[in-house]
C-alpha cells in the first residue's frame, strides 16, 4: 500500500495574523504595566477577611436609612428616564428616514450617537460642579445619556412600521398632522412604552453606580462605607441594590409583558448592540 | 364622472404601467377591472384619487382635472372618493369605529382628529356605515380582534362614512376565503344600488367577476384591451385578457 | 333611513389594570421627583451660569495628547483593557463549558456555576473596582482585577447563550465513536462556537476599554485617574481634552474590532 499525501494545509493568514498581534500585546501589556503581582497572594484571605466583616454581621439600624438611599437611586433612574424620553421621543420621529428626509435623520442619528457614546459616569462627574453632591445631578446624568438608547431603541420602531395604514389616512384626504396621529402613533406607542420601562430598569443599576462618585443614592453610602471601614454597612448596601434591583426588575417587566400582550407588539426587549 | 383621455404612467421612465387608457366611466356605475398581476389595474384604480399621479393626459374625475390639483385640492377630491384595499390598511391597535371614523377626517378640524373628540353628528354617520355592514355590536372591539372578513367591512364602512361620490376597490377580496369573499362583494353591490355610489373593483377571479361585475374592462401591459358588459364575457374573451388559457387559479370557485 | 336615530353601543370604560397602571406611573413620578427634588428652574439657572466646565469643555486642551504623562496613562489603559479580556474572557470559555450540561457531567457543580456566573454579572464595573481598590489598596492590579471580572461575565453570558443553541448531533458522534470528554469538547464543540467565541472576546475588549475610562475614578488606575487627576485640580480644559482623546481611541478601536467582528462571523 502507498502512502497517501494529504493534499497542503492552506496557510490562513488573517488567523495567523491575529493570532500573533494578540501574543504580542498581550507580551507588550505584560511587560508595560508595573504590577505588584505578590499582592495577588493575599487577595484570597484579604477577601475572605471582608467578606466575613461585611456579610458576617449586620446591624439591623442600617436598614432604613440604606433603603431610603435605594429608593433615591429608584427615584433617579425613574425621572432621569422619563427625562431621557421626553427628549428621544420627539428626536426620533425627525430620525426616522421613513418620515423625513435623509439629511435631517442622519443628523439626528448622529446626535443619538455621540450621546450614547458618553458613559453616564462621565456625565455625572462633569455635572457634579454644576449641581453639585445631589440627586439632581444623577437625575440629569441618566437623562441626558440615555437619549441617545432610547432614541436609537425608538427610531428603529417607527422605520418597522406597517405602510397600509398610512396609504389609508392619505386615501381619506387626511392632512400630515392627522395622517402621523392615526397611521403611525397607534403603531408605535406599546413599543415605546415597553422600551422605556426597559431603560428605566438598565438605568436603576446606573443609578446605583453613579453614587459611587457622589451623584446621590445609594452607591454614595457604599462607597462612603468602604471608604471608611464601615464593612457591614456596605455589605447590607450591596444586599440592598441586588435585592431592590431585582425587585423592581420584576415589577417593570411584568409590566412590559402586559403593554406587549395588551396591543399585540412585537417585541418584549429590545436587540442589543452586540455581536 | 370619471374621464381618461389618453392617460399615461411612467413609474421609471420608458416603463409604462399605464398606456395610452381612453375609458368613460358613468356615474352610478359597478365597474370592474380584471387582468393580470402586472397588468396595471392598481395603477389605474390609484390614479383616480391620485395616490399615484399620471405622466400624461387628462384624468377628470367629478369635474376636477386631477393632473392640475393642488395640494389641499388633491386632499378635497380624495375626501370624496372612498378606498378599499387588498390589506384592509386599518389601524390595527385602534377600535373599529375609530378606524370608521377616519373616513370623517376631512370634514373635521384637525384637533378633534387628533385627540379623537368626534361630533355627535360624525358619529351618527360612522354608526350608519357599520351598520350597513352589520358590524355595529363591534364598534370598540380592537381591528386586530377581527376576522378578515369583518376587517375588510370596516374598510366599507371607513369608505362609506366619507359619504363618497366614487368607492375605489382594489383587490377587496384576495386575502379573504370564498364564502366571505362574495359576503363582501355583495355588500360592495348593494352599497351601489342603495346609494348609487359609483364603484370601480379590481378583481382577478373571473367568476366573481362576471358575477358582480355590470361592466368589465380588461387590462394588459397597461392597455385597455377589453370594455364591455358583464354578461357578454365570455371564457374566451377572459384569455384574450390574460394572453394565455384559463386555469383553475383564475376562479373563486374549484370549478368553473 | 334619516329620521331614526341609530345608537352605539356603549363604550366600555378603561379596564381596571390599565387604569391602576397610569394611576401607578403617575403617582410613582411625583413622589419620585419630590425625592430627588427635581427643579426646572434650578436646571435652567445652574445651565445658563457660566461655568468652568462648560468652558473647559468649548475649549478643550487638545495637547493633552503629547503630554507624557497622559500619554503613558492611555498606554496604561489599553494594556488593562487587553490583559483584563485575555484572562477574564479566556477563563469564560472554561465558565461557559462548565454551566452545560454535555460540558459538565456533574449536576451539582453546574448549579454552582451557573449561579456563580449569575451573581458576578449582577455586579457593575466601578463597583469591582471599588472592592478591589478596598482589598488590595489604590492602583493599577484593583483595575485589572475589575476588568477581569467584568469581562469574565459578560463573555460566560454571551457564550453560554451560543453554546445552548449549537448542534448537538457532533457532539454525539464524537461519544459514538468512543472519544473522552476532553476530546469530545475540542472536536465538536469548539469549531462550532469559536468564531462567535472570538466576536464575543473582541466585544469585551470594547467594553473594558469603556470602562477602563471610569475605573479610575475610584483609584484603579489608566486614563480615569489622569481625567480624576485634573478634575481635582478643576482643570475642566485638560478634562475635556482627555475625554476627547479617549472617545478617538475608542472610535478606533472598535471601526477595528467590528470589522474583524464582521470578518470572524
């Protein structure tokens, strides 16, 4: 019997490729970052250690305080959201390209963009010279950065909306204001309504973060708690945001599947940008 | 009441979904379009409310020259004529008589179509029209939460509450099944005798054609090949039409 | 047919759900906006102040860039960004295997797993910074041990969600024809998930550059303690400037990562 030749592995260049740019920036990352890699030795006790004081014993006076501090986070998500959509709703009409003209909706989009691009932290901490250690400035944070989801989340909406309805309005003699009133409100609002309550559940864990820099709620007491020593307090904090956040989490999305039955929309929860 | 003379449509240019169309429609009449897909019949049934404008030649329609309409006028003629579609195009989240009620638009101010605060009188009108259609118990029901068949009569009664002069059917049936699909044509007949609409279908099944039709014109590669009485069609003026024999696909009914 | 009236019938009034929900949504806005004192004129008027962030950010110091301090912190920052993916996003795959049922054969430590990888992806970025920072003290290793984290979950989720969809037919031939876990795993597992694998890893890689930029701020090192180094200072122009910079660096990276995304799917 002869030796069979397998025919020659082609060489795959863009993986070969890759796969050396990773080693080397992985190597080059290695070798640029001072750390103290010993630290990590202890890290386990070290955690093990606050975990028990954290966890270990909770003091019971805390607890409303901690959740008067998460109703404020809830409070904040809540209002800088309906802020937020105050402002998307209008904008992502004039984004849509079925309802105006290119030019317009591509400025708009643009808009939307550059204020997704801006992490909500970094619009607290320019906002805390403004406004301020308050709630305020958390409030504004989240209303402000999530304009540019929603409005995304909205526009795509209304570009999915059915045609036939409005070919009716025009076929009655209906004018522009009547014609988007009956051929594309009606068609549109469950969606709308189920995208904010979903944004209003993303921003409560924003919320809870951004008190982490001082924008009010209760990342702030957190913080503070670690910042201080003052481990069961945090420990009960943390609890509380897991706790509250799935709490309300549940509420808002029975909710959601109630608007979605109700009018028979299509979807419950939005695409995500990924992948 | 309806005058083409020499009516052309170009959607790109050198590709004429309408040629060349000379048709005289009286008022009063039941007229029905057949021919194939293709063949124009949407084109020329949506040029008369001027959903789709003509390249060419003269359209009258109610004594107004459609080419030479303003924009409020094109709003004005279209308030006049009533429009029935294959897809029934409702409103599917609002109720019935709401989507009944958009026929009143144009006679309203525009705040009371927006908020939905409607005159008792426009009313009275929506509720004659459903009635008229026997759908008047399922006023506040959702359009979704109908069958096809009750959709599509919502679409009449949307048509009939404008108070129309001319009713505009396109494909009313082709999404319906047979027994609801003469349900429909029948109400479609007897709006027109009762009222004397003028009422102009485009059909494909020739059965139904010939069956409701008083006259038929036929079209084919956006010409006027045939125009004449519903009874004098015969099977073999039908493949003049179509340019090829019948099939058991051009009638409601399996056999023909 | 003129003189008799017709009647409607009645309209049925709001049902009770949807009249409790707008009820609900409406009382739960104004007890919230009294909770966080909500002001439009305290709004306007703190808007319309002239002040130093504005300022900063109308004229933002674009210099920042060639600083080499700054510089070194963008440095830092890419290189947390790519140690942090390659270890949290690698063990993921690992994570990922064990939450399955064909990758995982004992029950209870799936449970484990799978709750594991449930509560860690509960828990925000700066939040693991803030742990770490707390248990090993302010710098760059807390940075890294957060990025870790972070991108461990999200990587685990996303390639959990791929591997509960693949083909389960190789999987068995790989059994039928006598192959050990191990080998079952590379040989039909592993070709079927690793270009989304892969997408996923690049994904994390965005996303910890993100927050890389916020980690800072609470002490864990790259270009957020530069931006917390000038905002202490007040110098809103350098912030700015810094932010800016890192938005490019961020655009960049991921007009990159999408398009190796796109080539990899």
């Amino acid at each position: 019997m002869s030796n069979l030749s397998l025919p020659n592995k082609p060489v795959d260049w863009f993986r070969n490729t890759i796969t050396l740019a990773i080693a080397v920036a992985v190597i080059w990352s290695l070798i640029g970052l001072e750390i103290k890699w010993e630290r990590l030795i202890d890290l386990p006790g070290d955690l093990y250690v606050i975990g028990t004081l954290m966890f270990g014993e909770m003091n019971i006076e805390d607890f409303p305080d901690l959740v008067g501090a998460m109703w404020e986070s809830i409070s904040i998500a809540w209002v800088g959201t309906l802020i937020a959509a105050l402002f998307a709703i209008p904008l992502s009409f004039l984004a849509a390209e079925n309802l105006v003209g290119r030019p317009l909706a591509w400025l708009i989009r643009q808009v939307f963009n550059l204020l997704r691009a801006i992490p909500e932290v970094i619009l607290a901490v320019a906002l805390i010279p403004i406004f301020g250690l308050t709630p305020l400035t958390g409030v504004l944070a989240i209303g402000i950065g999530s304009i540019g989801t929603l409005g995304k989340l909205f526009y795509e909406v209304i570009e999915a909306i059915k045609k036939e309805p409005l070919e009716a309005a025009d076929a009655v003699g209906a004018n522009k204001l009547v014609r988007f009133r009956w051929g594309v409100v009606p068609q549109v609002m469950p969606e709308m309504a189920s995208f904010v309550l979903y944004r209003f559940e993303v921003n409560i864990r924003a919320s809870a973060v951004m008190g982490l820099i001082g924008a009010g709620g209760i990342g702030n007491d957190v913080a503070q708690a670690l910042r201080f020593n003052d481990w069961s307090v945090a420990g009960m904090g943390m609890l509380i945001v897991i706790f509250g956040t799935i709490t309300v989490d549940a509420i808002s999305g029975a909710a959601r599947k109630q608007i979605i039955r109700g009018s028979s929309a299509k979807s419950l929860t939005p695409v995500e940008v990924q992948a | 009441m309806i005058t083409f003379r020499n009516v052309s449509v170009e959607y790109r240019p050198g590709e004429k979904a309408l040629d060349d169309i000379n048709l005289e429609i009286q008022e009063g009449e039941f007229v029905v379009i057949v021919g194939l897909s293709g063949a124009g019949k949407s084109t020329l049934i949506r040029t008369i409310n001027n959903l789709v404008p003509i390249t060419d030649g003269e359209l009258q329609v109610d004594g107004n020259s459609v080419g030479d309409l303003s924009r409020s006028g094109v709003r004005k003629l279209r308030s006049r004529i009533g429009m029935i579609f294959q897809g029934f195009n409702l409103v599917d989240r609002a109720t019935v008589i709401q989507n009944v009620l958009m026929g009143r638009v144009y006679k309203l101010p525009t705040w009371r179509n927006v908020f939905g605060a409607y005159p008792k009188k426009d009313k009275q009108i929506a509720a004659k029209a459903l009635n008229r259609v026997d759908l008047l118990e399922k006023a506040h029901s959702r359009a979704t939460d109908l069958s096809g068949g009750q959709r599509q009569r919502v679409g009449i009664a949307r048509a009939l509450s404008q108070e129309p002069r001319v009713i505009l059917a396109d494909e009313p049936v082709a999404s319906l099944d047979p027994p609801t699909s003469h349900a429909v044509m029948q109400h479609l007949q007897k709006i027109n005798r009762d009222l004397g609409i003028t009422t102009i279908v485009n059909l494909h099944f020739l059965d139904l054609a010939t069956a409701y039709g008083d006259r038929i014109i036929g079209l084919r590669g956006g010409k006027v090949v045939f125009d004449g009485k519903g009874s004098e069609c015969t099977p073999e003026i039908f493949e003049g039409i179509y340019g090829r024999s019948l099939t058991a696909e051009d009638t409601l009914q399996e056999d023909i | 047919m003129q003189a008799s009236e017709l009647k409607i019938p009645k309209k049925p009034g709001l049902r009770g759900s949807v009249m409790f929900s707008i009820s609900f949504a409406f009382v739960l806005t104004i007890v919230t906006m009294i909770t966080v004192e909500f002001s439009l004129l305290e709004i306007i008027e703190n808007f319309t102040r002239p002040n130093m962030v504005v300022d900063g950010l109308l004229s933002p110091d674009l210099t920042q860039i060639f600083s080499e301090r700054s510089r070194s912190a963008f440095l830092e920052t890419l290189q947390l960004a790519i140690l942090g993916t390659v270890s949290g996003g690698g063990l993921s795959l690992l994570m990922a295997f064990w939450a399955t049922d064909f990758g995982n054969p004992i029950g209870w430590l799936r449970v484990v797993v799978r709750n594991f990888n449930n509560v860690i992806r509960s828990i925000p970025d700066l939040l693991w910074a803030l742990l770490f920072v707390t248990a090993v003290g302010v710098g760059i290793l807390p940075g890294l041990l957060a990025l870790f984290f972070f991108s461990m979950a999200v990587v685990t989720k996303l390639t959990s969600d791929t591997l509960d969809g693949i083909d389960q037919g190789p999987i068995e031939a790989a059994r039928a024809s006598g192959s050990g876990q191990l080998s079952m795993l590379r040989m039909a597992v592993l070709p079927q998930i690793l270009p989304s694998y892969a997408s996923f890893l690049l994904y994390g890689f965005e996303l910890n550059l993100r927050a890389s930029a916020v980690l800072g701020l609470v002490g864990a090192g790259g270009i957020g303690s530069r931006i917390e180094f000038f905002r202490g200072r007040l110098e809103w122009s350098e912030v700015w400037g810094l932010v800016l910079m890192f938005f490019l660096v961020v655009f960049l990276v991921e007009r990159l990562s999408v398009t190796i995304r796109r080539r990899l799917v």
